[in-house]
C-alpha cells in the first residue's frame, strides 16, 4: 500500500544524501540535518492529522445517511394525514 511516509523518507534521504555529498563544514552539516529531520516530522504529524480528520469526517457522514436511511416516510405521512384530518374535522 503506498503511504506518504514513505514519499517523505525517501525525499529526507535525498536532503541527506545532498547535504553528506555537497556540505563540508560539519557543523552546518549537522544543523542541515536537524532542519531535515525536524522538518520530516512535523510534515507527518501535519499529514497524520489530516488523514484523522477525514477518516472521521467519512465515518460520521457514513453514520449520517445510515440514519436518515432509517427514517420512514410512510410513518410520518400517516402522521401528517392524521393530523390534517383531525383539523379537518
């Protein structure tokens, strides 16, 4: 199954390599790095609660029509006919 974070992995191992292979100074190395790697772990905490919102937002739409897929438009007719044909009378 193909996720995001493996998308994400792969282009922070690409920023890694690019900054092993082109950045001599180790200590900017080193805080190219961090940058990379706290910037991976914000974008899949972002992309978590993205996907969180909109399983919930499925299911509760799911449970929705299921409910209104119960309601019976016979029952109610007969209740409005009813009570028509009592103030009728």
């Amino acid at each position: 199954m193909f996720t995001l974070d493996s998308t994400l992995d792969a282009v922070q191992t690409g920023q890694k390599t690019f900054v092993k292979t082109f950045v001599q100074n180790d200590r900017i190395a080193q805080a190219m790095n961090e940058y990379v790697d706290t910037q991976t772990e914000y974008t899949k905490k972002a992309l978590k609660a993205t996907s969180d919102m909109f399983s919930n937002i499925t299911s509760e739409s799911v449970k929705a029509m299921q409910e209104a897929s119960k309601f019976d438009l016979t029952k109610i007719n007969e209740t409005f006919t009813s009570a028509f044909a009592k103030k009728a009378k």
